[in-house]
C-alpha cells in the first residue's frame, strides 16, 4: 500500500455534498509488537501499512478474524498503545486536531481534550469496563463532566437525559457495575462513549460477550443513538452478521493488512478479493445442502509474514507474481477497493 | 443484604475456629511434657522462702488445672477450658503472687499500641510508595526504592532490631535503646511522659517498619502494574481521565482489596516480630513478658501470653475482615 | 531445563544476584569438611583474636575459629531449613492439592483448617513447645514441630493453582482419554505445580531459618549444636559487643543476611518466571529502550 500512487487515491468527500475532510483519516499506519526476551528480539507487524477514513454520520466497518490485527489497529487509532506495541510508521489524523499532525504526535493536554469529547471509545468486553468499586455515577462524572462543564444538578440532569435514549433509569446511576446485568452494563457504556456527542465512537466487539438475545437490541441501540447524536462510528468485530446488520461500508482485514473495502452491501453481494470471498460464502444460508469450502493451512505468523501477498500460501488463485510483491489497495470502482494481482485493474 | 450476612457469619465462624484450635494446641502442648511440671514449679518458689501455705495451695490448684492434672480427662479439659475463659493463669512464678493477668494487663497496653501504630504506618507508606512504583514504572528513586525494599524485606525482625540496636546504642547513641519509657518519669501523665514514650517507641517502630514495608511495597507493585491492564483502567484512559485520579480511585484503590486481606493474613507474622523485637529493645510489652517467662520457669506466665496472643491476634483479624466489606461494594451488595 | 536455568542466569539479574549469594552460602556450608577443627571443640585457638591471615574472621571468646565455626553453623541452619521445607512442602502439596481437585466441603474444611495456621501467631507456640519439652527439644524436634505449623499458606497457593488447572482443556481431554487420577496429577499437571513449589520452597525456608534464629540467639533451642543463631547466642552470653570481638557476631550476620536475600531473589524471579503478565512487561520495556 506504500506503493498507492497519489493520484489514484479516492477524492475526498466523494459521497455526501458537504466539502468536509473525514472525520478520521488514517494513512499507511504501521503499528509493530517489539520485544526483546532472552536477547532475541522479535517484531510482530501487527498493522502493516493501513489507510482508510471514516467520514460524517457513517458507520465504517472492520472485519477480520481473530489475528489478523484489527484490535491493534484500533488502540493504534486511538492513541491507546502500550509497550510492545509501537507505532512505526503511518498518520492517524482527526478532524479536530489542529495543525493536521497525527494523533501520535498531539501533546497529552490535547489528547485529553480530544479524548470523549471528539473521539470515545466501547470496549469489547464491556463486563470489566466499568470500575467494580465505584458507582455509576462517578464513572459519568469522571469521564464526561469536564467537557459538559460542572457536576451538580444541570450535569445529572443531561446524563439523566441521556440513558433515557438507551432506556435506562436514572437508578443505575446509584448502583455499582457489578449489580447491573450485562445488557445494561453494555448500555452503560453506550450511553457513557455518546454522552459528549463525539464526533467519532469507536466500538471494538461491542456485543461479543453478549448473549444472542441481547446482542440486536444492544446492536439497534448503538445505531439509534448513532443517528440522534450524529457521531461516525468505527465497528470492530469478527462477526460479519452484525457488519451485515450495521454498517454503511465495510473493510476485510487479512494479517495486518486491508485486503478489500467497499460499501458493505456491494462488498457482501459481489467480493472480490479470494479472501473476502471466502469469507462471504462461509456464512450459513437456510436451506443451504452443499458443504463449504474451507482454506488450508491457518493465517499467517505476523513475526515472520510470508513474502508478497500474506493471503498468497492459503489463496486459490495464487500467481508466481503473488509470491514476490505485495499487491497495493487499489480502486476497482469509485468504492471499491483491492489488494489482489488476480483481480481489478493490477494483473 | 444477604450476601453481608452469609460474609459476616462466615467471618465469625472462622474466628472462632481459630480461637478454639489455637487453644487446644496449646493444652495438648501442654501434655507433652515429660516431667512433673507442678511440684518443680512449687519448689523452684518455696526456695525463696517466706510464702504462706495458703497461697502455695492455692498455686498447686492453679497449675494443676492449667497443666490439665486434675481429675479424669473430660474433667481436667473443662478445668483448662474454665480457667481460660476467666483469663485467669494463677499467680505468676517469677513475680509471686501478682495474678499473671495482672501482669499481662499491665504490658499488653505497651504491644497493642507500638504495634497498631507501626503496622498501620508501614502498611499505608508501604502500599503509598509501592501504588506509585507500579504506576510510574520508570522512575529512577522509585528503582532505588524498589531496590532497597528487595534487601530488606526477607531479613529476619531480629536481625533488623539487632543491628538498629548496635547502630544508636553503640555507634552512634542518638536514641535510647531499652525501656518504654525513662525511669525516673513515674506514672502522672504529663508532656514529658508522652515525648518519653514516643522516644522510646522509634527504634522499635523502626525495625517493625523497615523489615515490614518492604513486602507492602513490592505486593502493592505487582498489584498495580497488573492492574493497569485492566480493562477499566484502560478504558479510563481511553476516556482521558486524569491520571491522578486513574491512579487514585481506579488503580490503587482496586489494588487495596488484596492488600487488606493481606493485612489480615499477616498479622500472625508481625505479631511474631513484635515479639522479638520487644525483647531485643527490652519494651515493656508481652513479648518481653513471654521471654523473661521462659527464663524464669513460670509456666502460667508463658501459657498467658500465647493464650492472650491467639486471642489478641484473631480479634485483630476479625475487625479487619469486619471492615473490609466498606471496601469492596460486591461483598457489601452481592 | 539446563537451557532455561542458563538463559535465567544470563537475563534476569533477581536470579543471578540471588544465585550467586546462595552459591557463595552453600560454599561455605561445603568448607565444613575441610575444617581443621571439630565443631563442638572449643579453645582450640587463642580466643578473641581479630581477623588475620590465619583466622580470616577472627577468633571467639570460646576459643573458636569464626570462619571454621561459620561453616558448620551454616550447613546446620542450611539442612534445617530444608528439612522443614521438604516436609511441609508434603503437607502442603497434599492439602493443597486435595482441597483444589475434591472441592466441596473437603475443600471448605481443609481450607477452614487452613486459614486457622495462617491466623495463629506461631511464636508463642513455638516458645511454649520449648518450655514444655525443655532439652528434649533438639533440632529435629524442632523442624518436624515447625514443618507441622508451616505449611498453611503455601496450601493456599497451590490450592489456587490447583483449582485453576482443573479447569483447563487438558483435564478434561486426560479425563476422557481414561487416564486416572494419579497418572493426570502427576503427568499432566505436576509441570505446573513445580515452579510453584520451587518459590514456595525459598520463601518457607526464609520462614523457617529466621524463625530457628531468633529462637537460638534467645536460647530457645539446642544451642550447643552450632547453628547460625545459637552463634550470635553465644557471642550474646559473652557480650561480644561490649568486649569488642565485633566479628563473633558481624560474620555470622552477614552470611545469614546474603543467605535470607539469595533466597527470597530466587523465589522472585522464580515467580516472575511463572507469571507471564509480568514477563511481558520486562520485555517491553526492554524493547521500548
């Protein structure tokens, strides 16, 4: 991807009218896992070289399996490393952030003033995300009331407001997290991460620990309050049910890299990289008879990534070519991006 | 509310239990001996002469019942048990006939409060310090620090004692080194008293503090710097939440839990330094009382002590466990 | 093993620093044999004789060679507290063990049992044992009395590990392969408890030499079979201090000082071995520099 030309990047703001820069920007990010044990140094390219953005009022997606490096991904984008992991290379940029430097290099004054006012986070595993021995209602006033200004009662009456849109009573303000079920532990933190209407929330497997039962309502909610509170959102997940169920675009990941990007429902109805194909047919359909077709070997050890393509030792269309370059993300429609030799415009 | 009570109970039922086989250890000790343990003790007082029949009597009666000789078995157990129960141990061999609860009365004010005040210092610095090197991993005096906990800490209390002692009493005489308080004070409450006292207490204090808060120091560490990978702790700073207050209500005061119960489960052992580090400074405590016991022969006197330790001890433990769930909302609300 | 040890040595500066202070102990407890001396014979130098070439820690006010003395006095102390460790590391493994695997009420009431000897202040209790059995209390009394009494919390440990392996994938697969019970604790789970049992070993012999100190140098135990502490009592008795023969007691202090911090940086670095999460900090933040 290092290897884009300028040129062929997509225009800014191509889809909606406003002539707005994206709310999140990131280009060619490399975030590595360095460590030295016993002497022997080990690098783990985690994120290799990743540029998408994030634009006004959408919900961008991001699938991949478990190694592929998207939760490295997200705490590289929200500036939420620690050591081994390092970032290496690559811009994140926000809207927000003066001087358009990355968000790697902001001062902590001004990440702690980006930070839930413009930029808020769910976590996966919203179970331990709330601190066992504090009450809800510190949580509220610790993250969100020195941008909402205050704490008294104008500040409890807009978090009271607020948990109303995830149907909460104010009741759990009192209560500690671990007298809460896990549905509203998880609207909790929904109502926490929208509270100061962020420009961009970032959810990182919001309902994986989730029952199925809860796992739509929990889903309908983050869309609903999405939309009334007009912030983009960044989805995380494996599953691409929900992607399917949530988001406006959508990027495949495959071992530190995107391999695919596309609005979801084209990248869904027509894949085009081996990968992304793969993924798509594996879902299960009703009343579907023929057994799927699976992928040798496992993905690729991203201490020693396999030369050329990453996918091209598990890909059914591998070329020699595939072997010795890295294919770079290239347009295949106006939405439609790839990083495949075998397919577009690249071969 | 439930769950509190389920707590409470359980807290008290172990309570009991240690009092109950802590106690029994001791009357089974007790049987081992070899000897006739009455009548070398009779012996050993009326040698001093000048000590009435009466109360030689009733000296016989006492030991006989403390060393569980009287009567059948179930008998000589209820005797013990009953003897217990009224803290009464006789008059005391080697200061014959003060009662040895007299005796015990008198010190136990001088442990509990040398001991309560270094154990709470130790354990709040040593956690302070500790919370601050888990958190601040690379700060050079807290390396140091961290350091010189490692030394310290596995260094026996009488080492430590031993060798505050040679350095103030012999090297460099700046405190005193024996006594609680100076001799020639009397007992009339006054300023100069209490500076005495205070005086008296710091080297002591000290070898408590120094061999103690080295294990505060490097547990509380360990703790937080596990902890700052916690997810709420993470997703705090995520949030760009203060650090102080990171530090403060979200890292120290989860890493506090363990370090509570820790308190309780380590009381026995400080008890044990106490001890000796009572008799290395001569401190009028019970850990003096149980040595110069031991040296005298005076068996009521040794019993009355570890009886009043195991009890002492647990009670201490007990008020810990009773207010640890102000600590932790899931014990007080589960 | 062999690899792992070497790379330990090399890379973790608890254990090296702790190596070579229990390295240069045991030296010295292996020297007894060469002693030109007998240990219980005494004016068999001049006494009080400041460290020279010939008495490199001088001599004592008995007529004792320090450093000869040192040796069997450290190799005393040393095997008693492995004695101690190696029986109460039986019991622990046992209770701990059972009380993990059985669950339930044996697991409610061993624990209870438990929670009992870590509450007790043994001291007293030791003091009494002495007062009680007087000279029948020798060494090895006193070790089967302390291994009895020393055990509970590192029950509580292996309790703790044993409860969590009960749950791996491993269990479950050894249970349905038809190993039994004797064969999956000692193939399967053994490799994990050991390390555990190498740390607690360490820190129980902490326990139990400074315990067996502080009894000696109050003259609580056999003090004429030499140990460290029956040392530092006799220099006491002679009030060595006063007198100036500062090296009857400085010696035997220091060696007992790098014995007590050799162990407890073993136990450490040990423990970080265990514990992965802490690891993964040294190595970042040796990867970060």
């Amino acid at each position: 991807m290092t290897a884009t030309p300028a040129a062929d990047r997509e225009p800014k703001r191509a889809s909606a009218g406003a002539p707005r820069e994206p709310v999140l920007t990131v280009e060619d990010l490399k975030a590595y896992y360095r460590t030295r044990h016993f002497g022997i140094e080990r690098e783990v390219r985690a994120v290799d070289g990743v540029s998408f953005e994030v634009r006004d009022n959408e919900i961008y997606g991001l699938a991949g399996e478990s190694s592929s490096g998207k939760s490295t991904l997200l705490k590289a984008v929200a500036a939420a490393m620690r050591p081994p992991l390092q970032v290496v290379g690559g811009t994140v940029r926000m809207r927000f952030l003066a001087g358009a430097k990355s968000l790697h290099q902001a001062s902590s004054a001004e990440l702690a003033q980006l930070r839930w006012r413009r930029l808020s986070y769910i976590m996966q595993g919203s179970m331990s995300a709330l601190n066992p021995v504090r009450r809800v209602r510190r949580s509220f006033e610790d993250f969100a009331a020195r941008h909402l200004g205050g704490t008294g009662a104008a500040f409890e009456a807009k978090v009271v407001a607020h948990l109303e849109l995830v149907r909460l009573d104010k009741g759990v303000l009192d209560a500690y997290p671990h007298e809460l079920s896990g549905g509203m532990r998880q609207r909790v933190t929904i109502a926490l991460a929208t509270l100061c209407r962020p420009d961009l929330v970032i959810a990182d497997e919001p309902t994986t620990a989730l029952d199925v039962v809860v796992q739509k309502d929990v889903l309908d909610m983050i869309r609903d309050v999405q939309r009334q509170v007009g912030s983009s959102l960044l989805l995380v997940t494996h599953d691409l049910g929900v992607h399917a169920y949530l988001t406006d675009r959508l990027a495949i990941m495959y071992g530190g890299r995107l391999v695919e990007e596309a609005p979801t429902e084209t990248l869904f109805r027509s894949p085009q990289h081996p990968y992304s194909k793969h993924l798509i047919a594996s879902l299960p359909r009703i009343g579907e008879e023929a057994p799927k077709v699976t992928l040798t070997g496992g993905p690729p050890n991203l201490a020693e990534p396999p030369p050329g393509c990453r996918f091209h030792p598990r890909c059914p269309l591998v070329m020699e070519r595939c072997r010795r370059e890295t294919p770079a993300l290239t347009r295949l429609a106006p939405h439609h991006r790839v990083a495949c030799f075998a397919v577009g415009g690249q071969a | 509310m439930r769950f509190y009570a389920t707590y409470l109970a359980q807290r008290l039922g172990q309570f009991l239990l240690v009092v109950f086989i802590g106690i029994n250890l001791t009357y089974l000790i007790t049987h081992l001996t070899p000897i006739d343990p009455v009548e070398q003790s009779i012996a050993a007082v009326t040698s001093f002469g000048n000590t009435s029949p009466e109360a030689i009597g009733a000296m016989r009666q006492s030991l006989r019942e403390l060393y569980g000789l009287t009567g059948a078995p179930h008998e000589q157990y209820l005797a013990f048990w009953r003897r217990i129960a009224t803290a009464d141990f006789g008059p005391s061999l080697s200061a014959f006939p003060t009662p040895v609860s007299t005796l015990i009365a008198r010190a136990l004010p001088w442990t509990i409060g040398l001991l309560a005040t270094a154990t709470l210092l130790t354990w709040v610095l040593g956690n302070l310090l500790g919370g601050l090197a888990g958190y601040y991993q690379n700060k050079t005096s807290l390396k140091v620090l961290a350091i010189i906990a490692m030394g310290l800490h596995p260094v026996p209390y009488y080492i430590v004692a031993f060798v505050l002692l040679v350095t103030f009493g012999y090297l460099w005489p700046l405190l005193p080194i024996a006594g609680g308080k100076a001799m020639n004070l009397g007992d009339q409450l006054s300023l100069e008293i209490v500076l005495s006292i205070l005086k008296h207490s710091i080297l002591p204090a000290l070898s408590l503090l120094l061999v103690g808060l080295g294990g505060w120091f490097l547990g509380m560490r360990s703790l937080v710097s596990n902890i700052v990978s916690e997810d709420y702790v993470v997703y705090a700073e995520l949030a760009g939440v203060d650090h102080r207050r990171i530090l403060t209500s979200y890292v120290m005061r989860n890493a506090l839990l363990p370090q509570v119960t820790g308190l309780a489960l380590s009381l026995g052992a400080i008890f044990n330094g106490a001890i000796i580090t009572e008799q290395v400074f001569g401190y009028p405590g019970v850990g003096s009382l149980l040595v110069s016991g031991v040296y005298a022969g005076d068996y009521g006197l040794v019993l009355g002590v570890a009886t009043v330790s195991i009890i002492g001890v647990s009670t201490a433990v007990l008020i810990i466990d009773l207010l640890y769930p102000l600590l932790d909302p899931r014990v007080r609300t589960g | 093993m062999l690899a792992t040890l070497r790379d330990l040595m090399i890379y973790n500066p608890e254990f090296r620093i702790g190596a070579i202070l229990l390295g240069l102990v045991a030296g010295m407890a292996a020297l007894s044999l060469a002693s030109p001396y007998a240990p219980l014979d005494t004016f068999v130098v001049a006494p009080d004789l400041p460290p020279s070439f010939a008495h490199p820690f001088g001599t004592t006010s008995r007529g004792q060679d320090v450093f000869w003395q040192l040796t069997f006095a450290i190799r005393n102390t040393l095997t008693f507290g492995i004695v101690v460790a190696v029986l109460s590391r039986l019991l622990s493994l046992a209770i701990g063990l059972l009380a993990g695997y059985k669950g339930g009420w044996v697991d409610r009431v061993l624990m209870a049992i438990n929670d009992t000897f870590i509450a007790i202040p043994l001291f007293p209790i030791l003091v009494l044992f002495y007062f009680v059995l007087r000279d029948a209390m020798s060494w090895a009394a006193l070790a089967i009395i302390m291994a009895l009494l020393g055990w509970a919390y590192d029950a509580r440990l292996i309790r703790a590990l044993a409860l969590s392996l009960k749950t791996r994938e491993f269990t479950y697969t050894g249970v349905f392969s038809g190993m039994t019970t004797r064969e999956l604790l000692v193939r399967e789970h053994l490799p994990y408890v050991m390390p555990i049992v190498f740390a607690t070993t360490m820190n129980n012999m902490n326990w139990s030499i400074g315990l067996e100190v502080t009894l000696s140098v109050l003259g609580f135990t056999d003090i004429n079979s030499p140990t460290v502490g029956s040392m530092i009592y006799w220099a006491n008795q002679h009030t060595a201090l006063v007198a100036g023969v500062w090296w009857w007691i400085a010696f035997p202090v220091i060696l007992l000082v790098a014995l007590f911090i050799g162990l407890f940086l073993l136990a450490v670095s040990m423990n970080e071995h265990i514990d992965p999460r802490s690891r993964l900090r040294r190595m970042g933040a040796e990867g970060g520099a």
